[in-house]
C-alpha cells in the first residue's frame, strides 16, 4: 500500500549525463526489483513514470524530452521531488551467462539489472547503442560494474556503425547468452524478439507506453488486453499488436 501513496525525497545530486540526460539521487532508499518504476511527481506540473536506476540511494535518470522532464531537469539539490513506488513487475534474472540490450535511456533500468547479476555473479555482457557518442549513456558506469560492453552507434562516431540490434546479432550468434533483457524504443524491442526467436533464446523487454494512474486503474496504457504499468513494463514476449 505504501508504494501507492506519494512520498517526498529531496534531491540530494544531480549529475549530467549527456546533453539531453541527467541522474538525479534522492535521499530515499526503497526496496524494488531491477526494471520496476516510480512515477515522478511535481504538484502542480505532472506525474511520469521513469526506471528506477539504483534502489538506494534511490535515483533516477532522465531524458529531456518534454514539458515534465524539462521541470525535472531544473531540479537543484536540497529540491523536493515526490515518487509513488516502486510500481510495476521488473526483470527476472536467469542463467550465469546475460546479454543486455539498451538503446538510448534504455540503459536506465538495465544499471539496475546490471547491478542486480553482478550481485549474483553473473556474467554480464551489454551491447550499448545510441544516435551520436555524446548520446551514448553508462558505458563508464556499466564497465566499472564489470560488465563486458560493446558500444555502437547510428552515425558511427563511436564503436560500430548501427543499430544495436545489429550489435545483438553477432553477441548472439558470438557468444550465445542464456537470455537477452532488453530495453529502448518500440522498433528495437521488436527487432530484439524476432533475432531471439529466431535463435531460441529466451528474452525479457521493458516496454513503455503512455501511464496515468502506473498502478492499473485507468487503462491508458493498455495494450492488447493487458496493463503496461501492472502487467509489465517487463514482458517475456512482446504482447501481440504492441
Ligand atoms: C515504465 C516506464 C519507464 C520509463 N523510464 C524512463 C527513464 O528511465 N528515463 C526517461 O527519461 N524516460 C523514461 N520513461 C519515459 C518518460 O515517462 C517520458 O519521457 C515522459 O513521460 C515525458 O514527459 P514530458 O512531459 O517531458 O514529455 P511529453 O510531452 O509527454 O513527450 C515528449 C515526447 O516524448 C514522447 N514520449 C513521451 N512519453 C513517452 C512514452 N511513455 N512512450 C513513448 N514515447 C513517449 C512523446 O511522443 C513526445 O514526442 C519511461 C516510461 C515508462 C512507461
């Protein structure tokens, strides 16, 4: 019930990220499952899901994109931020040998994972991709976990040149993971599905879709039958139509 009211945290750092990225640590700590998500709240702006990127200190990293996420991103430490969470069924981790897949922000809720499999003493291998270098977020993070990290981007200013479902191709077929968790923009989680399936390795993908109420009420986020917010954000398979 708890995760279901309003709680306030202040900001406690704020570290930027890339041009448009920056982290924000609270002084909050909670209890939540890699690739779960708190909905962010400013009284009198909004309320907005994001992944949660470390449960403790509790921290959360942010695109700016939007009306929202640009009031977030004016934030100043000892500022008071209130997040309803954690909310949503995260990742399960299986198998010694992972592959992450991120695409942009995507790296957010798989810091958390990353640190979770660590924990585990999994093996971990990431393929990072992004549009430009200077877009690319966490390789510094994720390698200082001990993750092995392979970067590409779109215009080839760093590491290859592409997609990253390009890059999950040849780790797929290099290295053959256990399982694949993956997140980022719609395209690519369905890129990552077919590539999966086509090898037989098992997958989990963090989708995102528009949320009102993030605890299942409203039905905003909605797809094909099932509640992103309460059935997901992470899904074994993609739903069908999504
Ligand atoms: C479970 C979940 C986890 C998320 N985690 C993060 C995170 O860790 N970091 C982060 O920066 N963002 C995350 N997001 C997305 C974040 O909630 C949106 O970027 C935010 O709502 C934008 O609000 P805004 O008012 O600034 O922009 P808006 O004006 O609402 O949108 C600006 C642009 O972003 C696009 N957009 C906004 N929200 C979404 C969405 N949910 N799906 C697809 N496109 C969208 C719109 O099409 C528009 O072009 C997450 C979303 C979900 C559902």
């Amino acid at each position: 019930m708890r995760d279901r009211l309003p709680r306030v945290a202040t900001v406690a750092q704020v570290i930027p990220e890339t041009s448009k990225v920056t982290t924000f640590v609270l002084d909050a700590a909670i209890k939540a499952h890699p690739g779960q998500f708190l909905m962010a709240w400013l009284p009198g702006v909004n309320e907005k899901p994001f992944s949660i990127v470390r449960p403790g200190p509790l921290t959360i990293t942010v695109a700016n994109v939007g009306n929202f996420t640009d009031a977030l991103h004016r934030l100043v430490p000892g500022e008071r931020l209130w997040y309803r969470g954690p909310l949503g069924r995260g990742f399960r981790l299986s198998g010694r040998d992972i592959l992450l897949v991120a695409g942009g922000y995507g790296a957010a809720p798989l810091h958390f994972l990353a640190l979770a499999a660590r924990d585990s003493g999994m093996a971990v291998r990431v393929a990072l991709g992004a549009r430009a270098q200077e877009d690319l977020l966490f390789p510094g993070r994720l390698a200082g976990l001990g993750c092995r990290v392979w970067t590409c981007t779109e215009d080839g200013s760093f590491g290859e040149r592409g997609p990253v479902t390009d890059l999950l191709q040849s780790l797929a077929d290099q290295h053959r993971p256990k399982s694949v968790y993956a997140c980022g923009p719609q395209a690519m989680l369905q890129a990552v599905a077919g590539i999966c399936d086509a090898r037989g390795i098992p997958y989990q993908v963090s989708m995102e879709r528009y949320m009102r109420c993030g605890m299942g009420l409203c039905g905003s986020c909605a797809v094909a039958g099932l509640r992103v917010c309460r059935d997901g954000p992470v899904f074994s398979r993609l739903p069908p139509g999504s």
